[in-house]
C-alpha cells in the first residue's frame, strides 16, 4: 500500500493542501509538524521543511525513514531563470543540482563531489503523471533543470553563473536536496514549482507579492496529481 509524502518548504507552500484534506493528525518530530491524512483511501504525509537544503533534506529523510512514505512530491515557489516562465507558470524539474555546491578548487565541475553528481533526475512516472493533468487543466508546463542553494537569488549577474554551469530553467532552494534524498532510498520523487519572480533585483518584491498566489497553483497542480495516483490503485 503505497503512502505519499507531500512536502512544502514554507507554510504557505502547504496550507492549500492541508485545506483540500480536511482532517489530518498533527505529529511532533524532530523539531518540526507532520499532518497525516487519508485521502481518498490513500495515506498522505504533509510537512514543510522551513527553507533551506539542510531543513529539507531532514524533513525528505523523515518522511521515507520515519513515516515510511514511498514516493515524495514537492510543491512550492521558483525564481524563473528560462525567459519563457512567467509569475504563475510552472515547471517539472526532469533533473536538478546544487548550485552552491563548489569543490573547483580541485578541478571538479560545480554541483559535483566525489561519490555524488552534478545532476539528479525525478521520477519519469511522476512526471508523465504530470503531463497527463497539464493535458486535462489545459495548462502548459515547461520540463525542465532546477538549480537548488542556500540563497536567495536576487542578481542578474550570479543568476547568469547559475545559467552558464547548469543551463537551468529555475531555481530555488530545497529541490536538489530533496532529490538526493530520494535517489539515495530509491524512492520515485517529483519537485513542482510555480513562479514567483525572476531572480532578479526585484526578486524580494515580487516573491513577497506573488509567493502566495503561485503556491497554490503548484498545490492545486499537485493535489490532481494525487488524484491520478489514488485513481491508478
Ligand atoms: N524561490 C523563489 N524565488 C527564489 C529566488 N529568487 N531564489 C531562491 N529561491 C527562490
């Protein structure tokens, strides 16, 4: 029997779920909340991480080690790279790295350390999943790269090092780390991500405008994905 995890990095990342859930227990681990449903026969677990590489990869651990989930799908906020996204718009990472992960001093490309790789790749099922729900909603959703780091990008200039290393569409800072996680106990992941800004120096205005709004399009997004998954049991 299958039991998804559902992961957001801020509240406002999840609330739309919680909310299409309607009863849900709240546990207390390690520091953080986890909400466990029944969703049409299915068990789900939601949590969001708080922002960062560090919280999430301790939340995606959580998930598949404590709660036993055995797929993962990640809702939440991008800053757009790729000048076909726009505030709203949403994007299928096909594969993700870390973008602030840097051993060049020894010769190693960027996003690479020894035992690891520069890429990560989601689930092809999950995301043919999500193709078959843009078909239904008519929505048009970009497959692409997702760079993953502990900053906030708010710069043309660092944002065009992000492009020149790993040629991403988006980025954001749970999506990789997330993914290593995942790849690392097998379990098929998903990470969706709705726009909103384009890490830019208008970045802080246009996320604290738009985060919420394009939240829950990627929650809404995820929620009918579930709905394909519960429907295929
Ligand atoms: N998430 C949403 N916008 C972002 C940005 N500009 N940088 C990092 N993470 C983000």
């Amino acid at each position: 029997m299958s039991k998804i995890a559902i992961m957001g990095a801020m509240p406002q990342e999840i609330e739309p779920i919680l909310k299409k859930l309607g009863n849900y227990k709240t546990t207390k681990y390690a520091d953080n909340e986890y909400y466990e449903a029944t969703y049409k026969g299915v068990e789900v677990v939601v949590a969001y991480s708080k922002i960062g590489k560090v919280f999430s990869t301790l939340t995606a651990t959580i998930m598949i080690e404590h709660f036993n989930c055995d797929k993962l799908l990640f809702s939440g906020v991008a800053g757009a790279i790729n000048p076909n996204l726009k505030i709203g718009d949403l994007i299928v990472a096909s594969k993700l790295s870390q973008h602030d992960l840097d051993i060049t001093a020894f010769g190693h490309p960027m996003g690479f350390v020894p035992g690891g790789s520069v890429f990560v790749e989601a689930d092809k099922d999950l995301i043919a999943i999500s193709k078959k729900v843009a078909h239904e909603l008519g929505k048009t959703v970009i497959e692409g790269t997702i760079a993953t780091g502990d900053q906030f990008i708010h710069d043309e200039k660092v944002k065009n090092n992000i492009v020149k290393h790993f040629n991403a569409d988006a980025l954001e800072m749970e999506g990789c780390s997330v993914g290593v996680v995942c790849d690392a106990l097998n379990i098929p992941f998903f990470i969706l991500r709705s726009i909103s800004d384009t890490a830019d120096t208008d970045a802080s205005f246009s996320f604290d405008k738009f985060m919420q709004s394009s939240a829950i399009i990627s929650a809404q997004f995820i929620m009918k994905m579930v709905d394909h998954i519960v429907d295929a049991k």
